[in-house]
C-alpha cells in the first residue's frame, strides 16, 4: 500500500470518528432526548472538566423559583430576596415586553418554562465569567432543574426559543451547542420554527 493511500484512509478514519463524537456532542439521542406527550426533554447537564470555558467556569448558586415572568426571565428567592434571572444564551418571543407586544409563540414559550418551573421548584444557577448582571440588575444564569435538566437546552430543543448567534455580543460558552440543537428544531419544524413566519 502506498503512503498517500494509508495517509488517506487515516484521514478517512480520523473524520468518521470526528463525525461519531460530533453527533454525540451535539445534543442527539445519545444525550438523552426523549419524547414524552409530544414534549422534548432535555438532556442531563454534564459538567465539563476543571478548566475548561463552560457554565460550570462561574460560580454556581441555588435558588427556588417564585414566578415566571416570560420563556426567558424567571424570578428567584435566594436567601430571602427576590432576584430576577436572564437566561444564558436563548431569546425567547416577547410576551410583556412594553413595547413589542406579545409576539409570535411567546405564549407557548411561557407556558412552557410555567409549567417545567412552578413556584417552590428549587433551580440550581450556573454563571459564566466574572459578570453575573446585566444592565438591569438581573442574574445572567443557566438555569438547572429537575435533577440536571438545562433550560436554554430544553428551550432551543423544543423550538421556545431562538439562539444568539456566534457574532452576537451575547453569545456564551454553550452558544455551539445550543445553536445544534436549534438546527434539529428548525429541521423538524417544532415550535416557532413551524407557527412563525
């Protein structure tokens, strides 16, 4: 065998492995999804290892759900006071916004985060970098709930949100991965992707 045809079928193999662990990285069946009453669940969080960038780089904190103010901003009691948490990394249609309106399937993505975060659902907040507010004074967090279920995961798998790009100014860590599991939404039609023109 010549050395450019074994350098080739090297490559070859390289890029079939590659594939492989793309696909299991990028949110498909072997994370965990599955179908129950025509809703996706989440994946389990995994943590990353000790020095990677991810949301497990920040401080993590607990707290327990008091409301739901729309698909991407809940509102916490963490020792005693009410704290209102963005979302990491998704962007769901506006339902209170002053002066957007209610807009296209940001109902549906409210009543999803309501019912997957009643009042008293204790939540586990993962923070990315050094800044934990925005201008607003909100916490910008991963939301955790349900034994290690993510939220933005859950969000952008099921078509209740839309993913910040990688040339927005607020992309995260998570970005690559929650824009992969927003394909497979598109892809399928789910949610937005298939209610909204």
């Amino acid at each position: 065998m010549s050395a450019r045809r074994a350098a080739g079928l090297l490559l070859l193999a390289f890029l079939v492995v590659l594939a492989i662990g793309f696909g299991r990285n990028a949110g498909g069946p072997s994370l965990g999804e599955v179908q129950t009453q025509g809703t996706l669940e989440p994946p389990m969080y995994v943590p990353t290892p000790a020095g990677t960038t991810s949301s497990t780089a920040g401080a993590v904190e607990y707290g327990t759900v008091d409301r739901v103010i729309d698909g991407d901003t809940i509102e916490v009691v963490q020792k005693g006071s009410e704290r209102d948490v963005r979302v990491l990394g998704i962007d769901t249609p506006e339902t209170v916004h002053p002066t957007k309106g209610v807009q296209c399937f940001g109902p549906e993505a409210s009543a999803e985060v309501k019912r997957l975060l009643p009042k008293g659902t204790e939540v586990r907040l993962h923070y990315e970098g050094a800044e934990h507010e925005d201008r607003f004074g909100r916490l910008l967090a991963y939301v955790e709930f349900r034994a290690g279920a993510d939220l933005s995961a859950h969000l952008a798998r099921g078509g209740f949100a839309r993913v910040y790009d990688l040339k927005s100014r607020y992309r995260v860590a998570r970005t690559p991965e929650l824009l992969a599991l927003q394909a497979q939404a598109r892809a399928r039609g789910l949610g937005l992707w298939g209610a909204c023109p």
